[in-house]
C-alpha cells in the first residue's frame, strides 16, 4: 500500500512538474502577441490566459491525452508487467521536464510535445525493444508536427489577403472594418464552440453529434457577432480627437511663422554680432516649424490604419483567448496523458488498454499550467510582448487565427502538436503575405535544429530516468 | 533571462534606419545648396571651407549607409526583396553624392555668375530640389505603405507622388537645356575654364532630380497597384 502511494505521488508531483513546465514557457507565446501589440495589458492577458487555458485544457484536452499514453507505446506490451509501464511513464514525465527546464534556462526554442514523445518513445524502446512502439502512430504525429505550421502558414496567408483586400485597401478602411469584425467574431467562436460541444467531454453531455454541434456553434457565433455589432457602435473612432491635433499644429506652426517674422525684423536692426546669434536662433525656429508643418500635413490616412487597427485590437484579444484555449487543449494532454495513464495503472493493479482520461486529471493539468504561468510564464510574457511590437493587431490577428485553427483541428483529431512551432509557421505566413517588416530567418534555423535534437534529448533522459526508476522499485 | 524563440522571430524593420539615411543626405544636399545659392547671389567667400562641410554631412549620411549594409543578414526575411532594398539605399546614396560633388565642384572653381543667367540657374535648382523634396514625400510613406500592405488608397496616394517626381524631373530637363543654349549665347564672355564649369555644375545639378526619379520609380515597384 505505502509503496503504491509513493508511486501516486510521484506520479502527481511529475505530471505537475511538466503542466508547470508547460505553463511557465509555452503561455507566453500565446498572449504575449497581445501584450505587445497592446492589445491587452500584461496583467489582463495573464488572467485571460489563465481562464482559457483551462478550459481548453478540461473541455478538448482529452483526445491527445489518450494519443499520448496509449499512441505511442502500446499498453498491451505491459500487461505482465503494470510497474514498468508506471516507472516508464514517470520517467517520460521527468525527462520531458527536465529537458524543457534546462532548453529554457539555454533560450533553445524546444518543443514539450516533441520532448514528451521522445521521452514516451525512449522508454519503450529500452522496455521491449524497437517493435514496442508504435511506429505508425508516431510517423503520423511527426507528419503533424511538419504539416502543422505549413497549415497554419497557409491559413495566416490567406485571412491576410482577405483582410488586406476587404479592409485595407478598401476607399473606407475604417469603415470596412467595423462590418468585417462581426463576421470574423462569428468564425473565431463558432469554431471554439464547435471544438467544444463536437464529440466533447461525455460527463457534462457536451458530446453532441455534428449538425447539432453545429447548430449550437453557429448560435453562439450570431450571438458574439451581434454583441460585437453592438460594442463598435458604442465605440467611436476619435475623428474629433485627431481634428482637434490637427488644429493646434496648425495654431503652432502660424505662431511659429510670425516668431520667424518678428526675428527677421530684430535682424534687420541688429548689429552684426546680434546678427549671428538671431541667425543661430532663427535657424532653429525654421527647423521647429518644418517639423510643425510635417505634423500637421501628416496625412489623414494614416490616422486611417491607426483607427482601423484599434478596431482589430479587439479581434485580436479574441484570437489571443483562441490560441490560449487552443493551447489549453493540445498541451495539456502532454502532461496529463502519461499522469493518467501512470495513476490509472497504479490503482487497477493492471494495464488498462481502454479508458478514459479521468475529469481530475484535465483539471489538475489546467491548474498546473495556470500557475505555471502565475510563477514563471508571465516574466517571459512581459519580454515576448518588449520584444514583439512589430506585430500590429491586424498581424497579429491573422497570426493567431491561423494558429488556433491549426491546433484546435490537430487537437480534434487527437494529434499531439507544437504550439509554438505552430504559431512560428502562422507568423511566417503573414510575413510572406508582406505583412510583416523583417523576421530572423536564423531563429527558423535553430527552432528546426533543436526539433531534430530534443526527440533523441528526450529519449536519452528518459532511459537514465528509467534505469534509475527501476532500480529503487 | 534567455529569449523566448517567438521574441527572437521578429527582426529590425529596415524602413526607419531608410529614412534616416534619407534625412542624412537631406542635410548634405541643402547644404550644398544653400552654397550653390549664395554664390548666384554673388557672395563667394569662404567656399572651400563649406564645401568640406558638405562633405562631412555625406560621409555622416555614408556611415548610416554603412550601418543598414552591415544589419541586413542573408537570414532577414524582409516585407521588400533585399535586392530592391540596397538598390534604394544604393540610390539614396547616389544623391548624397550629387550633393557633395556640387560643393566640391564650387570649392575647385565657383561658377561665374552672369547678369541674366543668375535667375534661371536659380528657378533650376529650385526645380531640382523640387524633385528630391518630393522623392522624400515617398520615402515618408514607407511606414504608412507597410501598414497598408503596399496596396490600395495609401498605395495610390504614393504612385500620385511618385508621378509628380517624375514630371519634375522633366521639367527640369527642358530648364536644362535652355539653360546650356543661354550659356553658349554667352560664348564670348567665358573662359574655356569658366565654360566647363558651367557645363558641369548643370550636369551635377540634373543628377538630383534623376536619381530622385530612379528612386521613386524603385519605390513604385514595392506597390501592389490594381
């Protein structure tokens, strides 16, 4: 009994370990977009992270959960055997963390789902040998892990001509604006219902079939479109406020001309040394009035974009919660697949091939995430949203909606992705559309580099981890 | 604290450092000028040391130069081709140049001033400027042009200032020409010293406006026009 126990609470305090580990580096990525853009202040995208991550986490985090504990390595292999399947479960929890703790202590751009599958492969290739994994399993999560940031590329591309085209180069971008943001509201919760509600948690009846999943969807997509219709007429995009700018600069550079013309006349009664002096000054009048002059012929279209990407700070908060939940559901499942699957063994005394990831467990992911990000992840979200601010809203809306996309429908079907490498390749695909000034090609390099590295990284860990393991139990 | 992989994905937006660069020859180019004027005026006192003025002001405008060339890694993946970005600041420089070799020509002998030339040579400065004023209109719409994903309204606006440098180039090249005809009218009165001089100062001066047309035609090549 006491040596069961022991097994549980290792098995709990590692599986939060990886959720914390998940929340403190991984978040950021997610909301720190917003912070930069300032979309969102700091404190507000870490609480709407927070929420969102959960719930991603309680409501779609099961599918890949069950990828992850029985994909891999088939379970049935253990039957004989239930304690190596825990002690390697552990291992593979450990290692993942580990592994992650010491990439982000480096600043190498490491995956957690790559280093959780390396790790789950490791131990079952030490256990029972190459045929142990599931090597069908694992190609398709590794196909995932390439399509997934070419899709998501894909989808930032497209949403960004379509934004460019029906918004931007419209005669009234503002204007094109305010009626393109319901129909994007409409999108981005319809598809988040739908995720939700389609085959969902069984528990809490939220496993409808897929009209009715739809029906629901699209309810909850009118309803945000016509809160959103109602919250942009409420919102007045400030043409007074720029009127009035553009009135005192122009107060400013009339009272500048006749300070220059007073100075002419001081210079014409002027001996020369005063002569020089006032030229001094009368040059640097000129010089304050050239900028005057500049600012208030500062075109009106450019206050045009600045209103235009006000409106899009609000779609962009919405993706911002899109990739959080997003998330929430995808990586949850790296913590919480070997937890389970490790908990679940350890009571029944067996290796179970059939059953569910228990509701306490997706919670207890959540709460790990969240307070990873509590602790840690919001110093890295402060220096992602520094360091992020040539992502205006509209970029960074396309970005995010690509992303989200992606990952949900990887989630949905029960594939294991990279959030991060997600939200890269989304990144790129605005950049290729022109929508963003200069990106590093060098980071690509090394996210591909540390992609080939952490798989074996991971695996290498998890067998010492094994090893060690088993040796004390 | 390392940097997050997202942090590290978004590099220096290379229009601002454009534009300084622009600002920089600005400088080089208006103080020429100023001399060049001054001298029409009749005033020509102390030219070799304005002319090193000048000179200064485009090496300053160079280092900026030099800076952009050396922060533009092959890893960069920028909104404009890299080709088209070092051929703008390529052709930027070209008229920072133009600018120093005005000073430069003015330093080795000022141009002699003759009664009724004094007024068009200045109307074709002006024009000259003209263009190059116009040609940084454009340059000060690369932000808002990035904004807008070089298309639509904002993109029209730029191709309309981009037209209005052109015709000022051309207007310029007729000035030119009946300035050279007004010139040689006055065959009897210059030197061949003097003659080559002015030959050449008209040329520097047109190399303003022409470079200022080739480096607005670069920038309408960046736009998405329908």
């Amino acid at each position: 009994m006491e040596y069961t126990t022991v097994l549980i609470v290792l098995a709990l305090v590692f599986g939060f370990y990886m959720a914390w580990n998940i929340g403190a580096n991984d978040v950021a990525n997610a909301m720190g977009t917003s912070v930069g853009s300032g979309a969102l202040t700091f404190k507000r995208a870490v609480i709407l992270a927070a929420i969102l991550e959960f719930a991603g986490a309680f409501f779609v985090g099961s599918s890949v959960s069950d990828t992850v504990r029985k994909g891999i390595v088939d379970p049935i292999i253990f039957a004989g055997d239930p304690q190596a399947f825990v002690l390697g479960m552990l291992s593979a929890l450990l290692a993942a963390g580990v592994w992650l703790q010491i990439a982000s202590y480096f600043g190498w751009p490491v995956s957690t789902t790559h280093s959780i599958v390396g790790a789950i492969v490791g131990f079952g290739v030490v256990y029972g040998g190459i045929s142990a994994v599931e090597w069908g399993g694992v190609g398709k999560i590794a196909a995932s892990w390439i399509i997934s940031p070419l899709m998501s590329g894909t989808i930032s591309f497209i949403i960004f001509q379509i934004v460019m085209n029906r918004v931007f180069y419209r005669a009234d971008p503002v204007a094109a604006a305010r009626k393109f943001t319901p129909y994007m509201v409409f999108i981005v919760l319809g598809i988040m219902t739908l995720v939700m509600v389609f085959k969902g948690l069984k528990n809490l009846h939220l496993d409808l079939s897929f009209p009715s999943a739809l029906g629901v969807a699209s309810i909850v997509g009118l309803l945000g479109a016509g809160v959103s219709i109602l919250l942009l007429r409420r919102y007045k995009t400030d043409d007074s406020l720029e009127e009035q700018r553009q009135a005192r600069e122009l107060y400013t550079t009339r009272a500048m001309q006749r300070a220059l013309k007073h100075l002419a006349r001081a210079r014409q009664a002027a001996d020369s040394d005063e002569q020089s002096s006032i030229d001094a000054v009368m040059k640097e009048t000129r010089a304050l009035t050239d900028t005057s002059v500049k600012r208030a012929n500062l075109g009106s279209s450019n206050s045009e974009f600045r209103q235009v990407e006000r409106i899009f700070i609000f779609l962009q908060i919405l993706t911002a919660c899109f990739v959080a939940f997003a998330h929430g559901a995808n990586d949850v499942a790296n913590a919480i697949g070997p937890l389970s699957a490790a908990v679940q063994t350890i009571q029944d005394g067996v290796v179970a091939a059939k059953s569910v990831v228990p509701m306490w467990a997706l919670a207890l992911g959540g709460v790990g995430i969240v307070l990873g990000l509590a602790t840690y992840g919001w110093r890295v979200m402060e220096t992602v949203g520094k360091k992020i601010t040539e992502l205006t809203p509209s970029r960074g809306f396309c970005a995010e909606f690509g992303a989200a996309t992606t990952i949900v429908i990887a989630s949905k079907l029960a594939l294991p992705i990279s959030t991060t490498h997600t939200l890269v390749g989304a990144v790129l695909g605005v950049g290729l559309a022109r929508g963003i000034g200069a990106i590093n090609l060098t980071t690509v390099r090394d996210i591909a580099i540390s992609w080939v590295i952490t798989i074996p990284a991971g695996a290498i860990l998890a067998i010492i981890f094994y090893k060690t393991l088993d040796f004390f139990f | 604290m390392p940097v997050n992989a997202m942090a590290r994905l978004f590099g220096r937006s290379p229009f601002v450092p454009l534009q300084l660069h622009l600002d920089k020859i600005s400088d080089c180019v208006e103080a020429s000028v100023a001399l060049l004027e001054r001298i029409c005026a009749g005033d020509t006192s102390n030219i070799g040391e304005e002319a090193r003025a000048v000179s200064k002001l485009e090496h300053k405008a160079d280092l900026v130069k030099n800076d952009i060339r050396n922060s533009l890694p092959r890893g960069l993946f920028m909104a404009i081709d890299r080709g088209q970005l070092l051929e703008i600041l390529s052709l930027q420089d070209s008229i920072a140049d133009q600018g120093e070799d005005i000073a430069v020509l003015m330093s080795i002998r000022p141009v002699k001033i003759l009664a009724d030339l004094s007024e068009p040579l200045k109307e074709y400065i002006e024009g000259n400027l003209h263009a190059f004023h116009k040609v940084k209109e454009v340059m000060r719409e690369l932000d808002t042009l990035i904004e807008s994903g070089f298309g639509g309204k904002e993109a029209n606006k730029v191709d309309a200032i981009i037209e209005e440098v052109a015709i000022a180039e051309h207007e310029c090249d007729i000035m030119q020409r009946k300035l050279m005809k007004s010139v040689l009218d006055h065959e009897e009165e210059l030197s061949v010293g003097d003659f080559f001089i002015w030959q050449q100062l008209l040329r520097e001066i047109a190399g303003l406006s022409n470079y200022s047309e080739k480096l607005a035609n670069r920038v309408r090549m960046l736009l998405t026009l329908k």
